[in-house]
C-alpha cells in the first residue's frame, strides 16, 4: 500500500476525458483507466544497443480495469524523402508482447488496451521528461480481419490540445458501450439498367425523410453492400470523382460521407453535402444537430453539423472493420458532377489502405484526428505510402539510386561527386557538435573540380518542432572569409553561382551519417551575390524532394547561355523607352497607354520589372477571376508576361509571390530568335485549376523567368515562392524554393 504524503497537490489539467499527472508523467482517463510514462530504455539494452543516433526506445504503462500491461514506443526520426522529417512515436505491439512471453492478446481485451493507449499517446503534453510531442503516433501489430496480424500498420496526427482543454468529459468510453461487430459484403442480386439508375436518384431526391428508409433497402438488391446486422453502408452517387455512401444505422441514415478511392487506397471524409443529408431513423424527420446549418446547392443539400461522439465511434468502425471486407466489384450508379447528372459505370477495388480524415475521436470529444490502416508496408508514390513505408522499414534507402543516378557517394571518404561533370563536394572537418538529432552540428565541406577549391560552412540545426528536424543551413559570408582565412583569392561573381548551385544541390542529396547527423529537409541559405552585388540580407530556402526523373513534356530541347544573370529594375515612371528593343517598347508604350489603371494597382507594389540591358520585361499583364474549390468565393489573381527578344511567356499564379511553372505558357517564338524551330508555342494555359496537360520549361526559359521573378523580392516585404525547379538532377515540377530578403 502507497500513502502519499500531505502537502499541496500538483494541479491537474484536464485535456477532454483526460487529467494531466505531470509530476508522475500520467494522463488519467475519466473512468480511472490511466498510461504512465516509465522512462528510456538503456543504451546497453538489447532492443537499445546500435540503433541509431534518431531512435529512442521508450516504456509506457496502460493500466485499465482489467488488465495492465507495459507498450515499448520508439521515438523515431523519419527520414521520407518527399516531406520534412517528422518525429515520430512508434507503438510497437510485436516486441511489447515478446517481452512479457505472449505471442497475441485476445481481441476485446486488444480492442480496450489499445483504444486506452493510442488515445493517450495522441492527447499527450509536451513535457520535459518525454520532450517534444510527435508529429504523428504510428502502430504497428494487432487485430485484423479477424486474426492477429504483425502486418497491420495505422498511423494517428495529434490531437489539437488547445481545443481538449475547454472539453471536459466526465463519462466512460463509448468503445466499451459498442459491441463487437462482423461485417459482410454483400453482391447485388442483379444489374440496375440506365433507366433504373435514373429513376432510382430522382426518387431519393424528391423523397420525404419518412420515405427514405424504404427507398434504402429497395436498393440494396441493385447494389454492392456491407452489412452487419442492421447497419449497412452502401455507395449511393458520385460527385466531383468522390463516392458518396448511405450509412444507415438503427438511429440515422446519412449520406455525407465520402470516399476517394484510388487504386488500393480509399479515403474517408465527412463532407456537407448530399442528396439526402441526415436523417433521424426512429422519427423518420431530418436529424437535429446541436448547432446545424442547414442549405441546397442546385440539386444537393448542404448540411453544416458535428455528429456526436456515439455516430463518430460507429464511422470508424467503418474503417477499422466493414470496408476491409469489400470484393472489387464493377456496377452502375448515378454521378451528380454536373446539373443534370449521368449514370456511369465504375469499379471499386478493395483496400490496401483506408485513410479516415478527421473522423477517429480524441479524448471523448468532438475533437478529431486523422487515422490512417495499412495491410503491409510496400513502397509507395502517395504521401500516405511514403510515410508508411519510411516509419515502419527500419532500414529505408538513405539514397536513392534511381533518382540521383549522377550522384556517387563514397562513405569512407564522405563525398559525393557528380559523375557527369566531376564536381565534388566532401566534408572534413566538424568544427562543433554531434551526429544526434538533438544536437547541433557545424561541418567544414569543401567544393573541388577542374578549377580549383572552395570551403563550405554549413550547420545542421538540432530539432525544434515535431516536424522541421534536418534543416541545414549554408553561411556563404562565412564561407567567403573561411576562403580568406586558408589564403585564397576572392572569387567572381560567376565563379561563385557556379559552386553556390551544384552545391545547394549536392547538399540536399547528402545522406544521413553518423558524424553529421540526419540528412537535410530543408537547406536555408545566408548572403550571396544578387543583383550583381553581394547581398547581406539575400535568404534562399529549398525543401529536398527527391522525385527528380519525371516524364513531362518539353517544348523543346534545353540550352543555357553562357552569360551570368544580368540585374532587374523596377519600371519608373521615367524610364527612356529608346533605349530599350523594339519588342519591349510596344510593351512599355501600352503600360503607358493604361497608366492610370496601372497607378490603381501599383499602390501596394510595382507592377513591372525591366532588364538593366533593356530587352527583357516581366510585368502584370491582366487579371483572372479564381475560386477555391469547390464553393470558395471568387477572387482576383494576376496574370503576369514575360518577354524578351525571343520569346513571350505567361504566367497564371493563384496570388502574388507564389509562382507555379505548372502554369507557364509559351505564347510566342520570334522567328527571328535562335529559338525558333527549337521550341514551340503552347496554347494560353487554363487559369482555372491547371487543367492541361503537364510541361516543362527548357533550362534556359526557365533561368530567364526564375532571375525576372527573383528581382521582385527587393521590392516586397515577404517572401517569394518559385514551385517548379531546375536542379543538377533534372526538372522536378514538385520541387520549391523560397527567397527574400532579411529586414529587421
């Protein structure tokens, strides 16, 4: 027996159903089920000993009424090359049960330890003894269709506690209210023909709650279900290429969930549109919501309400269970994309992965997360199979060979050299810090080729957030005086865009090691020459992304001049249009023509940009009218043109400063250019969510527009982001930089 001692009591926080133990690191649920942190492992521990410098071995206490029981959770610093590194804690059922001599635990005894553990660690504070909250809590093992399966894999995002700490919930789980439940699917008896289909969607839409349930199962014989008991759900339409289901339950049918299914991978989401919307089932009347809105947009409603906790428990037991057992099946149903609407026929596979947006509850409240279950855990080119793969492989490829071909890495000597030009950068010397993640580390890299050599500075910064681990940062300024320092001459301008670009690439292919630390998500440069002047305030920032082979079209084959980039001036009002080429002076006579309109908008910012040498304008060309999808409201987004004495392009940003090369046309060709017959024009782009097919700029099209747009950032007080890069890899359309320049 523990007596405690008399004194104060520690004050607790309540986070929904949750109390905060800050000073025993528990969170006690309000049923008295409660998980205690009990600490690290030891480095010289079995599981512990070698793993790397990103990976922790922790030990949780899940204490229910019933059972407790010791979970190992990992903190795991994942590297997914596509996205920033994101800490995160790994629950690892296959070797928590090893440790006590068990190889499974039955399924409702699973069932409860596991909605204990994973709700905690989802809800769990930042708190000194644990550290950070992770990005995401990942889980691997358990039950599955039925049977214990290593092979199962979910991922859960954190709970928003801000929103936790206003919802106090003061009652028992609804886990434990609901009872287990098999699901079947269920083939249709026969085929719907086209003018079923039609009449079947104008009877749902002109039906009367109270009418509803009848219509439900008199389609069910014409459709492909899941069924358990008096619960089925059923794809009902289709909207904007997402499948609406009915879900009807002995309290409600409702038909605003969706899902996208993709190949192997759906997706749930709980939308505000339907034919139907939500209906009471015992009252046969619309269901009332605690704070509803309620609308009809043309053919559909519009249904604005939270369904409470007992509905949000019963939705993913949809995921967690019901769609896992789905057949692929083929059918006919009615898709509501457009007024009148049509009947298609679409296929349905079953799923590899079900990703449940907002829908798992967090701590008995309204508060949601995003669940994410996977069978098995393949490489993948969506986000969801990258992070799957990346968290749950022990031993991912720090390099891949298929996108950085050129590149060739020698560990011992720790340098990576393009094999096409015999560029090379190598480190050798760590002037501070360590390989840890946690700690910050300050290299000395040095770039060599047929010219000579140059030192590089360049720090990895510990981990700050839960999601910003591996940002390196490369000190030009203190490049150029460790230069000076080792004796050497200074370097020219283009000598120094030359080392300044293989090496911003060739950094953000380094991979992980054990004396420099994590590899990079993100590298941020400090000064450099811009303009044709060094710049102390000139920030560049680019995310790694290593999708770099990519089959978009060209409009022609890549050429790159040998001249540096010339400077860029706002237009004056005075400008001497003489002296400019014949092309930029029809441009700069019609600015002149609509100066007044030209004033109207320049109040916040120039409206176009000149070449020091005179033949080359950017500037705003026209407006276009966007709106978010699918109902956001309309708004003003600007077209901007640029031309030179080759060639005119246009460019169809969303807003100002954020530039997307998805969106560039090539509008003309001068006859007289060496381009002509190179490259070929492409129709004026489609300003409305880029509906063309994708291309890609030549190499020396998109320097010209990358230097014009660069130039803007002198006279805007944020930041300018360019999507669409070349690199030493190749063109990667996903691929982003942003620039601007430090102001105090």
């Amino acid at each position: 027996m523990t007596i405690q001692s008399f004194g104060k009591r520690e004050p607790s926080q309540v986070l929904g159903w949750w109390s905060t133990r800050e000073g025993e690191e528990r969170l006690v649920r309000s049923d008295g089920a409660s998980v205690r942190f009990l600490g690290f492992l030891s480095r010289d521990d079995e599981r512990g000993k070698g793993t790397p410098n990103d990976r922790r071995w922790m030990r949780f206490e899940a204490a229910s009424a019933n059972r407790s029981i010791k979970l190992f959770v990992q903190q795991r610093d994942v590297a997914n090359p596509s996205s920033p590194r994101l800490l995160v804690w790994r629950l690892d059922y296959v070797f928590s049960l090893q440790q006590v001599g068990v190889d499974a635990l039955n399924y409702e005894e699973w069932l409860e330890i596991d909605r204990l553990i994973c709700d905690a660690l989802v809800c769990w504070p930042k708190w000194e003894a644990t550290g950070l909250r992770p990005a995401l809590i990942a889980v691997n093992g358990g039950w599955h269709k039925g049977q214990w399966s290593k092979e199962y894999y979910r991922t859960f995002s954190m709970a928003y506690l801000d929103a936790l700490r206003s919802n106090a919930v003061q009652r028992s789980p609804v886990a434990s209210e609901e009872p287990t439940r098999r699901w079947s699917f269920l083939p249709p008896a026969r085929q719907a023909t086209v003018d079923e289909e039609i009449a079947t969607r104008e009877r749902f839409a002109a039906a009367k709650p109270e009418e509803v349930e009848n219509l439900v199962f008199g389609l069910l014989p014409h459709r492909p279900h899941l069924q358990s008991g008096d619960r089925v759900f059923v794809p009902l339409s289709q909207i904007r290429g997402r499948t609406f289901w009915l879900y009807v339950d002995e309290d409600i049918i409702t038909d605003r969930i969706s899902v996208h299914a993709e190949g192997a991978g759906w997706t749930f989401r709980i939308g505000n549109e339907g034919l139907l919307g939500t209906i009471d089932r015992r009252r046969g009347t619309a269901f009332k919501f605690d704070f509803p809105w309620e609308g009809v947009k043309g053919s559909l409603k519009r249904e604005f309400g939270n369904f409470p906790l007992v509905f949000l428990d019963r939705f993913r037991d949809l995921c967690d269970n019901a769609v896992w057992q789905w057949n692929e099946s083929q059918f006919c149903f009615f898709d509501l994309s457009t007024k009148e609407g049509f009947v298609k026929e679409i296929s349905i596979r079953p799923p590899q992965r079900v990703r449940a947006d907002h829908i798992a509850s967090a701590a008995g409240t309204a508060v949601r997360v995003n669940l994410v279950t996977a069978e098995g855990a393949p490489e993948g080119k969506s986000y969801d199979r990258d992070m799957i793969s990346y968290i749950f492989h022990d031993d991912p490829p720090l390099l891949d060979r298929s996108n950085w071909e050129q590149f060739e890495y020698q560990a011992d000597a720790y340098s990576l050299t393009d094999r096409r030009t015999a560029q090379k950068i190598e480190l050798q010397e760590i002037v501070s810090g360590s390989g840890k993640v946690t700690d910050e580390c300050q290299g000395i890299f040095c770039y060599r080729d047929n010219d000579g050599e140059y030192p590089l500075v360049v720090t990895r910064e510990s981990r700050k957030t839960s999601y910003g681990a591996g940002k390196w940062v490369l000190n030009h300024e203190a490049s150029r005086s460790k230069n000076q320092q080792l004796g050497n001459r200074s370097i020219p301008e283009t000598r120094w865009q030359d080392i300044a670009k293989f090496s911003r690439d060739a950094l953000l292919a380094w991979p992980e090691t054990d004396i420099f630390g994590p590899s990079p998500s993100a590298l941020l440069e400090l000064e450099g020459f811009f303009q044709g002047r060094w710049e102390p305030r000139l920030r560049r920032q680019q995310y790694v992304h290593l999708r770099t082979v990519e089959d978009n079209l060209s409009v022609g084959r890549d050429r790159v001049e040998a001249s540096g980039p010339q400077p860029w001036n706002p237009i004056a009002s005075d400008v001497d249009i003489e002296i400019t080429s014949s092309r930029v002076q029809a441009v700069l006579r019609k600015l002149s023509a609509h100066s007044a309109e030209i004033a109207r908008s320049n109040q916040t910012r120039r409206a176009g940009w000149l070449r020091a040498d005179g033949r080359a304008i950017f500037y705003l060309q026209d407006w276009q009218t966007l709106r978010a999808p699918p109902d956001g409201d309309a708004y003003q987004a600007p077209i901007f043109e640029y031309l030179d004495d080759d060639i005119t392009l246009r460019l169809y940003p969303k807003r100002f400063d954020e530039y997307e090369m998805k969106s560039l046309a090539l509008i003309e060709v001068n006859p007289a250019s060496t381009f002509y017959g190179e490259v070929k024009p492409l129709p004026a782009f489609s300003p409305i969510w880029h509906s063309q097919p994708r291309w890609r700029p030549p190499r020396e099209i998109w320097c010209r527009l990358v230097t014009a747009m660069e130039a803007q950032i002198e006279q805007i007080s944020g930041k300018l982001q360019i999507k669409g890069l070349y690199t030493a890899h190749g063109y990667d359309s996903h691929a982003a930089r942003t620039v601007w320049l430090e102001r105090s």
